[in-house]
C-alpha cells in the first residue's frame, strides 16, 4: 500500500502574531494488529512524533472519518497547545506485517526567534577532523589539517549565534544517542560536530625525458563532510559533503607549511576556504530556529535550575517544556551561566530529576 499524500491537520492555537513554518522530516513503523491499518497507522504516526523534542503522547487524540469502511481522513484532536501545524505522511508502505511512514511535520515557532540576530546563542562541540585514509597524508605531510579545519570554522562562526569549541580530541566515526549526549553535556554544548576527511589524494604526471617544454603537474583533491548531531535525541542537524579538485604547486616529498602564504594563496586554500564558508552558512541556516535544549542542574523548592543563562540570550519569561511529561516552566531569574524555572503546578516539577533536559517553547 503506497499513498503518495496523506493530510493530518492538527489543530495549533496561537498565543497571536505570525508563526514560522518549519519542515522536519520523521519516520515511523507500527505491526499490524488484527488487520487494524487505521490503528497500525495512528501509532506509527505516533512512533514519527515521539522523535520530537517534546511529548506528543499525551496531547492528542486521533478521530476517524470513514465512509462506507474506507478512511477518509484523520485529525489529531490537541489536548494543549503545541508547536505544531500539519503533518503530511508522504509515503505508506506495508511489508511483513509493519506499516511504516515517512511524514513531514511542521513546527510552529516565534518569529522573534528566527532571526539571527535574535536566534538563542548556542554552542557546539567538535574535535579535530575524522580522516578516512592517513597515508593521502604522508605526500607533502599535510598532517596538520585535521586540526586546523575545524579551527577555521570556528573562526567563521565566532561573531554569529553559533560558537564551536573545539576540544583536542579526536571523535569516533560513529556516535550514539548516548555518546553525543554525554559529550555535548561535558563540554556544556547543545551539539556535537564531527568533520571528515573524505578524501585529499593526489594524481600526479610526470613529463617525459627529452620533451623540456613538459613539466610535472598534479591535481589534489579534497572531500569533506560536516554532521551535526543533536544532544537531546541524537538526531543529525545537518549532513552535507563538499568535494573539490584544483591544481596542486608542490613536488612530491616536499614538505608543505599549511600556515605559509605559499600554502594559503594557493587554490587548494582557496577551496578550502569557500567550503568553509558554505558549511557555515549552512550550520547557521539550520540551527537558527531550532528550539534550544537544556540540562537540569539541580530541583529544589519547587524550581528547576538549568545550564542555560544570559549568554545563551535565555532571559526572565522564556518558556520551556518538559519532554517527558509536556509541562511548561518558566524562567523566573537568570545569571550568566544558569536559568531558574518554576511551573504553576509543583507536582509536576517533582518529575523532574537533575541531568533531564528540557527544551524551549516559543507559542
């Protein structure tokens, strides 16, 4: 079973004013049950929504329409409000008895928040650059790229929102849900960056013996990829690879000084630089309008402490919500480096243990 476009509406209420629409991309599965598709697929939307950085379970329920045994539509009915508009599922498939979906929902968040310029400051961890085959190294010993790589994009994001600390470790190719969290969380950052070098091999020619018009000439290529994972749920951000070719001045064995203008005049760093640049634009784009996660610090006297403050532009009133149970705190007082929340209903903050994280909620 395949359906090209199936609409749920959900209904959202606006505190008032414009609301930006952000698309996510989510998937998800549910075993058939007695032949129940119309059950198999509330829960797979279900299982889709829980991947969201709040709870959706306990929001809403679904309503049926159908006619003469055949499902016409279905609305998610919201219990509260959430930032949520409309979910499209963009494909249906049914195999083995599971029915999976692919859907797309779209957030609701404040306009005042989506622009850069009022964008929450957030932090991100990395280290030096994964590299996929060390000996393309060893032609011209180009070993100190992997630490100057993620440095220049430091450097390019360190006047916008978005700040890189980059940590002298080298991360593993592949990161859990746990790992990024117990990584993001220890370097007090809302995301994990790791670089790859794909690629940087090199073809070179050799002239002839006799022909004194012909010279060696090589070519050095370079592919890099950027992931940028989320603490709170593991998710990639972003995932996007650049790859080039240029001409490549030095000889085979010489020895190539990465900081000397001889290097940074070249074409190479030339690409290299233009990647640079598109990458962090690209990060920027992405991260711009995400609500921003926090890690509880401590709960006492009925308010919870996070590890988010004024330097993260958090400020008194701003709302966050609690994933596991979809309660919404406030911000009472803030410093530098830490908020304090408090909710109108104290036994919910019960709930809330230290190392929980909680998200902001802009409605």
């Amino acid at each position: 079973m395949r359906l090209s476009k199936y609409l749920i509406l959900i209904l959202c209420f606006l505190n008032g004013g414009q609301c930006f629409a952000q698309w996510q991309t989510l998937t998800g599965t549910s075993t058939i049950q007695n032949n129940n598709i119309a059950d198999a697929r509330e829960r797979a939307v279900k299982n889709a929504l829980a991947k969201l950085p709040f709870s959706t379970a306990p929001l809403f329920s679904q309503e049926h329409n159908i006619v003469n045994g055949v499902l016409q539509d279905s609305t998610l009915a919201l219990k509260k409000s959430l930032p949520l508009h409309n979910i499209d599922i963009t494909n249906e498939t049914i195999k083995d008895g599971t029915l999976s979906i692919h859907i797309r929902v779209m957030t609701g968040l404040n306009t005042t928040h989506c622009q850069s310029d009022n964008a929450f400051n957030v932090n991100i961890v990395t280290g030096k650059a994964i590299v996929a085959i060390p000996e393309q190294f060893l032609d011209n010993e180009l070993f100190a790229l992997p630490s100057i790589i993620p440095n220049l994009l430091a450097r390019k994001l360190h006047d916008s929102f978005v700040r890189i600390n980059v940590a002298d470790i080298v991360l593993p190719q592949v990161l859990s849900s746990q790992e990024t969290q117990h990584l993001a969380r220890a370097e007090n950052s809302q995301y994990v960056l790791q670089i790859f070098i794909d690629d940087i091999s090199i073809q070179r020619s050799f002239a002839k013996k006799g022909y004194f018009w012909a010279n060696d000439s090589a070519q050095r290529n370079l592919a890099l990829r950027f992931l940028v994972k989320d603490q709170l749920n593991g998710e990639n951000l972003v995932d996007q690879g650049y790859k080039f070719q240029t001409q490549w001045p030095f000889a085979i064995g010489e020895k190539v000084d990465v900081y000397s203008a001889r290097f940074t005049q070249t074409e190479f760093a030339q690409g290299l630089r233009d990647v640079i640049d598109t990458a962090a634009s690209l990060i920027k784009e992405r991260l711009r309008c995400l609500p921003l996660t926090g890690n509880v610090l401590n709960v006492k006297n009925n308010q919870v402490m996070i590890d988010l403050g004024t330097r993260n532009r958090v400020n008194i009133g701003q709302k966050f919500i609690y994933p596991q149970t979809g309660e919404i705190l406030e911000v009472i007082k803030t410093s530098y480096k830490t908020a304090t929340l408090q909710s109108s209903d104290p036994l919910y903050v019960g709930n809330i243990q230290p190392k929980d994280t909680v998200v902001t909620y802009n409605m």
